[in-house]
C-alpha cells in the first residue's frame, strides 16, 4: 500500500521517535540476525546494486539508470534487478514495456525498460538466475541493498542532500532502514545527491569508513521552455516530491497549485476529477513526474488526467563521470 513517511522522522527527535526508540532497536536487531542467517547466492554475473539508507525515496531509480547509461557507453550489456514495488508481479518476469502495466510490475520497472532489460523479482537469488539466462553481462539492482538473499560486487548508496537520514534513528522510530554503521560496513560508495547540507554528517562519516563519494544532481534534460507557457498545477506521488517542486522553481515557472500523494500513489477519479477541474478553471497545464505519469492508467477522468497531463523528465548526473567508469570497471573486472 502507498505511505507517507511521518514528518516527525525528519524533524528533531520527538516523543514519538524517543517512545519508538526500543522498536528501531529491535528492528536494526532483527535485520543483523538476518544478514548472520543468509545463506546468499552469487550470480554468474557482476552484481552492482544501488541503494539507500532510507524508507522512502532518495533517488535511487535516476541513479540505477545513470549507472546503467555510463555501462552502456563502456559496451556492457546491463539488465535491471528489481522488486517491483507496488505491482502483483512476484517473478522472476521479464519486464514487457508494451504489454505490462504499473499495477502489474510497479511503476519503477517501466522507466528502467526504456533504458535495458528489466527483471521484476521479490526473489532476488531467482532474479539474478534469471538474469544469467539473458544476454545481459551485468546486474544493476534498483533497491535490494538491505535484502541479504544476493551478494552484491559493488553497492551504492544514494543520499539527498536536502533530506539526509532524517532524525537517524531505525524504523519506526526515524527513517534508517538498519543502524548506520551497519548499512556502511556493507556499501563501497556514496551517491550525494541535490544540495543542502543535512547530508554533510553522513558524507563526512562514510569518507572516515573508506567509501568512495560522488556528487550528483538531478537536472531536465529536455527543453523547458514549454513550462513557461501557462500557469502550471504540479502534482506528485513520490517519495519526496519536494525535490520535483524545486526542479520546477528551478525552471523559473509559475507554479500555481501543488498537491501532494503518497508515495507509489494510485490516482482515482475522484483526483483526477480535481485536477482536471482546477486545469480548466485556472488555464493551467498539469504537470507531474515521469514516474507518476507511467502509474496512471484507466478509463474516464483517470485516462483524461493521463492525456493532460505533462512529466518533466529529469536525469541524474554526475559531476565526474570517470570516477564512477573507473570504480564500474574495477568491480566488473574482479567480479
């Protein structure tokens, strides 16, 4: 089901996060025991996962698809790994882009298939078997880094900048998916991305645990001069949908209306009867993200809404490319 992260793990600690305290500790606990239990398989093939230490999102899909571009440009064949979030698909299946809908293999899998393969798999050992069947000859996980059932050759974790880990405490009582520390033993770098500094402290605590770094920002990478036209009415269900917000302030346009979903939102007829109805009084454009866009589907309104509305497509870009190929190389050469 769809959530929303509570306001107060990204606040100052609060009596709810100091009575959730001893939960966090016994979920961070429960997930160590786990890791000591697994038994995982290794792929045939170079595993490269990108994660985040967070419930919610932080990026990690542009940065899973930045990865994959570079390896394509270096003539590697890389194939997505992924759960599927929000869709019924338990896999392993090969992702159909024409065929297959979000409520089917989640809203994720369909970015990914127009750059490589995807493979949509709550099993992740039965994925990457999967995956070796395939001319693929690399694996790029989107998401997973918590799950201990496949051994990743190289892990990446993605931070925003704007949001950092919140109060740094485990779920429920913050954000962090397991302690720190923990999540750090297991990573080979850090993909900062945005700007603010509530970050800083985790940048500043992986470069002391030996991981690599890299900055990155989100940008448009098509023309944005059609935001400029009319008054736009913004609309998102994504983890943080601040940071779409900002790329449209970013873009200079009037942002009249923004209306806020949970995360992997499923838009119903009665949103987008507001929508649409708020466009047509106001002579505005809707405008959401890529992600929400490939997540509405119906008839009626819903399929109007899918019509009207507009996805600003944005990229994840690294500031050094070459050290990122370098470490890619690395890891595939060994692996």
């Amino acid at each position: 089901m769809p959530h929303k992260a509570p306001a107060w793990w990204y606040g100052k600690t609060s009596l709810p996060s100091l009575l959730l305290t001893p939960a966090g500790i016994i979920w961070d606990l429960a997930t160590r025991l786990r890791w000591a239990m697994a038994r995982p398989y290794r792929s045939k093939l170079p595993v490269v996962c990108i994660g985040n230490f967070t419930a919610g999102g932080a990026g990690k899909t542009p940065a899973a698809i930045a990865i994959a571009r570079l390896l394509i440009g270096e003539r590697e064949r890389p194939i997505f790994l992924t759960r599927g979030y929000g869709g019924t698909v338990q896999g392993p299946h090969l992702v159909n882009p024409g065929k297959d809908a979000a409520k089917q293999v989640g809203d994720e899998p369909l970015l990914l298939a127009r750059i490589a393969p995807v493979i949509v798999s709550a099993d992740r050992a039965a994925g990457a078997r999967y995956a070796e069947e395939q001319k693929a000859s690399v694996i790029i996980m989107d998401d997973g880094f918590q799950n201990p059932g496949l051994v990743k050759d190289l892990s990446l974790l993605v931070v925003d900048r704007s949001t950092g880990i919140g109060n740094g405490l485990v779920i429920p009582a913050g954000p962090l998916r397991a302690g720190l520390s923990f999540q750090l033993e297991k990573a080979r770098g850090l993909i900062l991305s945005g700007t603010g500094s509530e970050a800083d402290h985790v940048a500043e605590y992986a470069r002391n645990a030996g991981l690599t770094t890299f900055e990155s920002e989100l940008i448009p990478y098509e023309d944005t001069d059609w935001l400029k036209t009319k008054p736009v009415i913004a609309f998102s269900g994504i983890g943080h949908p601040d940071k779409f917000f900002q790329t449209l302030d970013e873009c200079k346009c009037n942002v009249i209306h923004r209306a806020t979903y949970p995360d992997h939102y499923v838009y119903t007829a009665s949103d987008a009867d507001e929508l649409l109805d708020l466009a047509r009084q106001k002579g505005a454009q809707l405008v959401t993200t890529e992600k929400d866009l490939v997540r509405i589907g119906g008839a009626g309104s819903v399929g109007l809404l899918k019509k009207s509305a507009r996805a600003l497509p944005v990229r994840l870009q690294f500031r050094d490319q070459g050290k990122v190929k370098r470490l890619l190389g690395r890891t595939i050469s060994r692996a």
